[in-house]
C-alpha cells in the first residue's frame, strides 16, 4: 500500500478549490493508496480520522491574527512526519522551501495546477487589462514566477487539469512525461433538484456563474449579449470586480441584464437556466463548468472556459473569447433553437457523469501508482 500526504495551506471548507483536495482525497482510502490530509483548519462537516489540523481550535483566533503564520505552522506539521510516508502531494499556495524540504527527503512530489505556468497567465491578463485601458488586475509578480521555477525544478510530476494547462508548462520546459493531463470533478449529491426535462419558454435565461471579472471575460460577454439582441435575460451570478462594475456600468445597467452577488446555494441559478456561457481567458478548468453540464446545460464558453471537457458541437459551443461576431452568432443559435439546447444539453448531462469526483479520484489514483511503479 502507498502512503501518501497531502499539503493544503489555507483554511478548507468542502468548496472551491479546497473542495477539490478534499473530495480527491478522501477517495483514496483503498488497499492501494492511503492519504492522509494536512490543512491549518477545516469546517467541522471535513473533519475526519485522515484529515490533521495544524493549528488547534481554541488557538485558532490567536494564529490568524497574521496571515503567514498559518502556513508556517502546517508546513512544519507537515514535515514533522513525511519520512512516514511514500508520497507528497502538494497543492498551490505553499512556500519553495516547502518543496524543497520534501525533495531533501527524497520522497516523489506531485504538485496540483490549478492555473496555467505564471508567466502566461500574466501575459493573458495583462493584455486583457490593457485592452480595457486598467492597470493589471492580478497578483501575480516577478517574485511568484520565479518561486514557480524554483518549484518546478524539484518536483516530480504536476497534474494538469487541461490540455491548455499542460501545454503552458510544456512550452516553459516541462518534460512531457511530467505532466499528467487530469480533470477536475463535480458531486451531484450536492444538486439533487435536477430538472432532466425544461419546459421551453417564450424569453431565455442565459446564466453566467462565477466571480464576475475581467479574468473569466464578463466583459466580453456583456458586449456580445448587447450586440445579440436577444429577447431574454443574462444572469451574472457571483460577486463583481470593481473593473467590471466600472467599465461595463452602462451594460450592466440594462433592463435585461440580472446579477445577484455569490451566495452559498446556487443550485436554483442553474436549474432557472437554458444555457451556460463562460467567455474565460485565463483557467485551468473551471468547476462551474462542470456543474453546469451536471444540470443539462449547453455550454458557450472559450477553449479555457471550456477547460478541456466541452465538446464543441456535441455538449456546447467553443469560440474564441475576443471573437465578437462568433459569440453574437453563438447565443442567438443557442437562444433560438430549444431542439438544440434539448440535444447538447442531454450529452452536456452525460458527459458531466463521467467526472463525477469518485471516477476523477480513481483516475488520479492510477496516475500515482503508475508513475510511482515504473521509478
């Protein structure tokens, strides 16, 4: 059996990003793969047997009083018994002496991508913002980048949750054979109020989901809905970037334009839709997508919006995020054809229960010990 520990640095909750290292994880408790979870702190519904706090609960308060020292403190948690372990799994956000701690200890490392190799993400986002006349509305910096390098110099294997994703890191030098391609998941336990059959009606309800800002291209999408002329209404649901709310104040102060900021139950936003659409120009793949084709949904996203699981022509449509006319077309042959919607919204629903976070676990799983059977 492999014993395997697994790194998170931020305070989990069984949502986002922390939902996807909880919800891998905790699948691999077999015969062949045992983990073991490392966080500072946790909601009470993620707490179990595997699951250890680094920081205690009546000290909690006292230790986020400074935002490093959490960190700090599950970091050495973490190494106080690596050398018990087989395998390190290592999720963004940790320190590069994390990293290279373990690699002292000559234990193989997997590290989690969540995003794209840095120095893309940063030229999308800058050119994004320069398109818009903003200054950069992201935190990435010369220092992340090389503490990104550093990092890649000693860790053995990354998962990459989309080609696109792989392929940045390809193109920055990655050996290929580094590189595991994965997914990221979704739980349909989480949306039992799905709706297999919707009634068309006369006005569509097409549904943004996410934090609403320039990296996901809100803007983009606010243009192009203007431009469509569409007798229905675009839902953004999630909180707004002030960028967003300054520049497209005039398009998001349209009769047919709805937003609702982000709230913990958003299942209704989905089962209210007729499709989905995620013009995103920096992902790796987002779990809002995910969902949203767990709800029958047909997608119009960009090929990182789509993060390598939407089929074009078969669960939704994929366009170029800065192709204007191509997303003006893309939501009038969507808004106007519910036999369409009815047939990429069924493969959409299909195709999502192939990712459900159990297969995505076991798929990872298989990676591991591959990698790990043939060094």
């Amino acid at each position: 059996m492999l014993r395997l520990s697994a790194l998170f640095p931020i305070h989990s909750t069984n949502r986002g990003i922390s939902g996807v290292f909880f919800s891998v994880c905790k699948e691999w408790q077999g015969p062949e793969l045992k983990a073991r979870m490392v966080v500072p702190s946790c909601d009470r519904e993620c707490r179990a047997p595997n699951v250890v706090e680094a920081i205690p609960s009546f000290l909690k308060k006292l230790y986020y009083l400074s935002p490093s020292v959490p960190k700090i403190k599950t970091e050495k948690r973490f190494l106080k018994d690596i050398k018990d372990f087989d395998v390190a799994y290592l999720w963004p956000g940790l320190s590069v002496d994390i990293v290279k701690n373990v690699h002292k200890h000559s234990k193989p490392i997997f590290i989690e991508r969540v995003n794209s190799y840095q120095s893309e993400s940063k030229r999308i986002l800058d050119d994004a913002c320069s398109r818009l006349g903003l200054e950069p509305q992201h935190t990435i910096t010369p220092k992340s980048i090389q503490d990104e390098k550093e990092k890649l110099k000693v860790v053995d294997f990354l998962f990459c949750p989309s080609p696109i994703v792989a392929k940045s890191f390809q193109e920055a030098g990655v050996p290929e054979e580094k590189l595991l391609l994965t997914t990221e998941g979704w739980s349909p336990h989480n949306f039992p109020n799905y709706q297999s059959h919707k009634p068309p009606q006369d006005e569509v309800n097409v549904l943004f989901l996410g934090f609403a800002c320039v990296r996901k291209g809100v803007h983009l999408l606010l243009r192009a809905w203007e431009l469509a002329g569409i007798k229905g209404t675009l839902t953004i649901f999630g909180s707004m970037e002030p960028a967003i709310a300054e520049t497209c104040g005039d398009l998001l102060k349209r009769s047919d334009v709805v937003h609702f900021d982000y709230a913990v139950d958003y299942s209704s936003a989905y089962r209210q839709a007729d499709f989905f659409a995620f013009p995103s120009l920096e992902e790796g793949s987002p779990l809002v997508i995910y969902e949203a084709m767990g709800h029958g949904l047909p997608i119009l996203a960009s090929p990182m919006g789509g993060g390598g699981i939407v089929r074009d022509g078969i669960d939704g449509i994929v366009l170029s995020p800065y192709d204007t006319d191509a997303w003006v077309e893309g939501l009038r042959k969507l808004s106007s054809s519910p036999d369409l919607r009815a047939k990429m919204g069924a493969a959409a629903r299909d195709r999502a229960l192939e990712f459900t976070w159990p297969k995505v676990a076991a798929r990872r799983q298989e990676q591991i010990l591959q990698k790990i059977q043939r060094n």
